[in-house]
C-alpha cells in the first residue's frame, strides 16, 4: 500500500506525533508512506530517520496557497498514492483540494470534538468536505462530532484511537537518570504531580493552577510540575488566534504569580524528556475543557503513572476506574482525586497497562488503520482478497 500523509505542520503536538509514529509503523510493514507537511517548521524530522518515511517539507505562503497545492498535486499524479490522508485543518483542506479528480481517496482526520471554526475555516469547509470519501477520528466523541461537520454517514467516520510505540518509550523513560523532584524542587522526597500540555484555554490552565494550590493547601508534601509552552505562529502569513496563544500565556502566568508559590509550583516549558519526567511522576492530572485523545494520557498509562482528568470525550471509556475522572471543574474535587489516585496507585497502574496493551498500542493502531484504507481502495484488484 502507497499512502500519503498530509499534515499542517510536523511541530511537537500530539496529532503530529501520531502521523510520525503511524508511518514508521506503516514502513515498517512494508508499506510505501510519505508525509508532506505544508511548513517548514518540523522539529520532529529527526524522529523519521531510518525509517524509510520520505518526508516533504513545503511552505504556504498564505492560509490558500495556490503554488502549494499545484506542487501537492503535482506528487499525487506523479507518485500515484493509493490513499490520501488529511491531518489538521490545512491538512485536511490541501488534501481534498490537491487530491480533487485524481482518482485516489482522501480520507481526513478529526483530532477533537466540541469546537468551533472561525467563519473563514466554516466558508472554506463547507464548499469543500464533499471531496473526503471518510474520516478517521481517534475517539467516539470524535466520530459523533465528524459525522455532523462533514455530513458524512456513520459508516464512512471510523474510530482508531491513538497507539505507543511501548517499548521505544520505556527506553526514552529509562534515559533521564536525573533526579527531577530535586532538579525542580530541591528534595527528593516531595510527592509529584505534573500536567502536559501546550498553554492553550483548551487546556484551562488557571483551573490548572487553582487545582495545584488547592492539593498543596491540603498536603503540603505535594509540589506540581506544568510541561508545555505557548503556541507561536509558524509561517509568514497572520495566523489564526488559535495559533497564538502568547496573551492567554500572560494570563495564566499572571494568575500563577498571585498564587503565591513559586517554589512549590514550576512552569518548565518544552522539554526533549517528558517521558523521563512522567516516570519520576506520582500522578498525570488533566484540566481540559475539550480534548481529542491526548498522546501524554496514553503515555503515562504505559509507564505506570496513574491518571486523574477532568471530564471529556472519551475519557471514561480509557481510564479504568470511575474515580480517576471528575465530573466538576472543581479545584477541591480534583486536587481530592489526584490524592486518592496517589494512594491506590498500584491498582490504578496495573489498570492503566493493562488498558493500553489491549487498545492503545501503535500495532493496534495501525491495524485498525490497514483495514480503513483498504476499504477505500477495495477496487484496486492489487488490495482485493480472496
């Protein structure tokens, strides 16, 4: 199978991680996989070397940039992909238009649910998701969420939930010999939480921050770790307010220094060894309003951290006790969950491993993602089977 992925940009965020884990994967199967990224910022090039991936990095010029697409084009008709697949919202919209009358199936991608499009996104959308033959979201709330904003029916919206490469992130875990409660905090007694993700309100970071206060008000032995930066703009045209998250930044930082407990509460932005510092970590917690699969979730189930969140799309469905989840916004509610997770931790670990061997591996993952594409291109004698 020859497939070409499309996708906004190659950065650091989770559905860039997945696109670069699923191709490797895919490679490594024999399959022919290219990814074509629409900018040149792609600091997760180096994770494709030796793969076999062929990575093609290009830059828009403008959110519609028509250079870009013609030279998109240009690779379909040459390289002949027998499936076409959409990530992100450029991605997705240079896919169905580069692909247009080729004769080969776009599939894109629904990464979230419960959002909004701004009124170019919806104007762009609408004239053109009739081009997408399917979608493949990673959660149930994904594919409910889909079937509305691309008309499409049930069957043409699939559900493949994110997959880890577990044994390439054991070996990533086992390379931080650091001792980070003392790199962070001076002792190596306190007991750790941690939150990953990029400063976005998606992320409701100041719940996030009220939550850490709450937990070292309760017991002083607990000191919170904040993984993630802002996002930045990453081409040369205006971007999206989305994109751009430096004043919410400001906010939450701003709230951060009311709060009073700098040495006990730390913002250490982007950092190479997360899956070093999950491992140190007594309990992954998570804030979000709305949220697709997150990959560090998945992640911290792997390396035996338990897990406490907030409510969200399929959260229920991946963590395996009901108390790891809290219904209300509540710092109080979810500082008392994230104690009670450090306390049966043991039960929630072998949960969490023994959830993510069944459903959350990159094998899995790809599987269920072979037999996806071969649906859409079952009239290719090459893929029919017996």
């Amino acid at each position: 199978m020859r497939i070409l992925y499309v996708i906004s940009a190659l950065t650091t965020g989770g559905a860039e991680k997945q696109v670069v884990a699923l191709s490797k994967q895919l490679a490594r199967r024999g399959h022919e996989v290219a990814i074509y990224t629409l900018n040149t910022k792609a600091p997760r090039e180096a994770e494709l070397a030796g793969s076999g991936v062929n990575l093609v990095i290009d830059q828009k010029r403008t959110k519609l940039d028509p250079a870009v697409l013609w030279r998109l084009r240009k690779m379909i008709v040459d390289w002949r992909p027998d499936v076409i697949h959409g990530f992100l919202f450029d991605g997705d919209l240079y896919s169905r238009l580069a692909g247009f009358s080729s004769g080969v199936p776009v599939l894109n991608s629904e990464r979230n649910d419960n959002y909004r499009l701004s009124w170019r996104q919806r104007l762009a959308h609408r004239f053109t998701r009739g081009l997408a033959r399917g979608v493949v979201a990673n959660t149930y709330a994904g594919k409910k969420f889909a079937q509305h904003l691309f008309g499409l029916l049930p069957d043409d919206v699939h559900v493949v939930w994110n997959g880890i490469q577990t044994e390439e992130l054991e070996r990533k875990a086992a390379a931080g010999a650091r001792d980070y409660r003392s790199e962070f905090f001076g002792d190596q007694r306190v007991r750790l939480a941690c939150l990953v993700g990029a400063i976005k309100p998606q992320k409701n970071y100041h719940l996030a921050l009220d939550t850490a206060a709450r937990l070292i008000a309760i017991d002083p032995a607990w000191r919170v770790l904040f993984i993630g930066d802002q996002l930045s703009p990453s081409g040369p045209y205006k971007p999206g307010a989305a994109s751009d998250t430096r004043s919410y930044k400001d906010s939450v930082l701003r709230h951060y220094h009311r709060l009073g407990l700098q040495e006990k509460i730390r913002f250490c932005g982007h950092r190479a060894d997360v899956p070093a510092i999950l491992r140190q970590s007594d309990v992954l917690f998570v804030t979000s309003v709305h949220e697709g699969f997150p990959n560090t979730v998945l992640e911290a189930m792997c390396l035996g951290v338990p897990v406490v969140s907030t409510e969200y799309s399929d959260i229920r469905r991946i963590l395996p006790f009901p108390r790891q989840v809290v219904a209300r916004h509540s710092p109080e509610d979810i500082a008392r969950a994230v104690i009670w997770a450090y306390s049966e931790r043991d039960a929630i670990a072998a949960g969490q491993k023994r959830w993510v061997h069944d459903h959350g591996t990159i094998e899995k993952a790809v599987t269920e993602l072979e037999a996806v594409y071969r649906k859409y291109i079952k009239n290719d004698p090459r893929f029919q089977t017996a």
